[in-house]
C-alpha cells in the first residue's frame, strides 16, 4: 500500500510529461524506496523528490545531446571552412567535394587504408611525371602504365572528350594540371582526417548554447545532495 501511495503521489504524477514513458519512472522510484526503505510521509516524499530530480537530469542531458547534434549538422555542411581551420597551415586543402558526414563514420582502419591508397596514388603520379621529363623511347607508355587505374581511366575520358591529345606532352600536361594537384589534395586531406574529425566535433559542441543547460544541471546536482542528506539525516533521527 506505501508502493502504491509513492508511485502515484503528486510529484509522480506532475514530473513525468505526456509522451514519456511513465513506466521508467515508476522503475526507478521503486528503485529508491527498496534502497532507502522511508518510513512516513516526510521521508516518503524525499524520495520521491529524489525520484524527480533524476528524472529532470535525464531531459537536461538529451536536451544537450539535441544540442550537440544540431551543432554538428550544421558544422559538418560546410567542409571548406571545416577543412582548412582543422589544418590552418597547411596550403591548398579545400575539400570542396569532401562528405563530411561520410568521414566521420569512418573508422580508424577505414582512415589509415584512406590515407595509404592516396599516398600510392601521389606516387604512382609522381613517377609518370619524372618518366615523361626524364623522356626517351616508350615514355608515354611508361608513364601510363606507371598510374593507377583509375588515374588512367580519368586520363582515357579526358581523351575521348578531346580535352587533351594521346601524346607524352599531353599527358605530362595532364598530370601536371589536373591530376598531381588532386592526387596532393587527396593525400594531405586524407593524412588530416583525424583533425577534422576533431575539429568537426570541436565546433559541433559549441559550448556556449550549453551554458544554460550546465546552470539547470547544477541546480539539479545541488538539489539532489539537499534533498539526500535530508534523507539520511531523517533515517540517522529515526535510528537514534
């Protein structure tokens, strides 16, 4: 009959709203009055006191989640600025085409095959562009069985649509113009994927719209020691 009173005494009915789950609530409640035992009303609604407090530091902290989440929905739609503030001294990371939502679902085995694939591919381009300047019979064959590929099959495209002729000079004219600076890019991005994840999270967080939220979560902290040592305090009376 003491269960019944507590769990539909005044606070439980108020603290738990519409749409959550009432049963939780009376979990816990039930929870407290097994560990704290009350005897009489005094104590009986310490406890549910208690009870309410948890319960509005559980919204104080979806409520900064929500936040945080929406800190990084809004960080992760700007790559560019994302990307060049994780590596500020770093010269020529734009990510302009970077999914960032991508990148942090990454894992850290994901990242390290990401940067050792655009480390083969910066080479590979950089060996067809010393065997096209150092030159010589086969060169352009050379050159192109020295890429990738895919840096290959971008070079086909590019001769198909005419944008450069099948030669050593157009193809030295392509590595040098389109594909070494985004084999670069790809490798430096990749090598700072870690920072920008970090930098991701960092401006996501965005402390300042939490600040509120950590004044209510202190107030609850310090409600919560109040109203224990009430508790304890009645139960330390009643045993003496």
């Amino acid at each position: 009959m003491r269960f019944n009173a507590m769990k539909h005494g005044i606070l439980s009915k108020l603290v738990v709203l519409a749409h959550e789950d009432g049963g939780d609530f009376d979990d816990m409640l039930a929870a407290l009055i097994d560990e704290h035992k009350p005897a009489g009303m005094t104590e009986q609604h310490l406890i549910e006191e208690l009870a309410a407090i948890i319960w509005r530091k559980r919204r104080v902290l979806l409520a900064e989640a929500a936040k945080i989440n929406e800190g990084l929905k809004a960080t992760v739609s700007n790559a560019k600025s994302v990307t060049t503030s994780a590596a500020p001294f770093q010269r020529g990371l734009s990510a302009e085409n970077a999914i960032l939502q991508d990148l942090m679902m990454e894992t850290p085995e994901q990242i390290a095959e990401t940067q050792r694939d655009a480390e083969l591919d910066l080479a590979a381009t950089r060996k067809a562009s010393a065997i096209l300047h150092k030159g010589g019979p086969n060169a352009y064959d050379k050159a192109l069985r020295a890429l990738r590929q895919d840096s290959r099959d971008w070079w086909q495209s590019q001769i198909e649509e005419e944008e450069n002729s099948a030669t050593a000079e157009g193809l030295a004219q392509f590595i040098r113009e389109s594909l070494q600076p985004l084999c670069w890019r790809t490798a430096r991005e990749a090598q700072y994927t870690p920072a920008i994840k970090a930098q991701i999270l960092g401006e996501g967080l965005r402390p300042h719209l939490l600040e509120q939220l950590n004044r209510y979560e202190t107030h609850l902290d310090r409600k919560f020691e109040r109203t224990l040592a009430m508790i304890l305090k009645l139960k330390d009376l009643r045993g003496a």
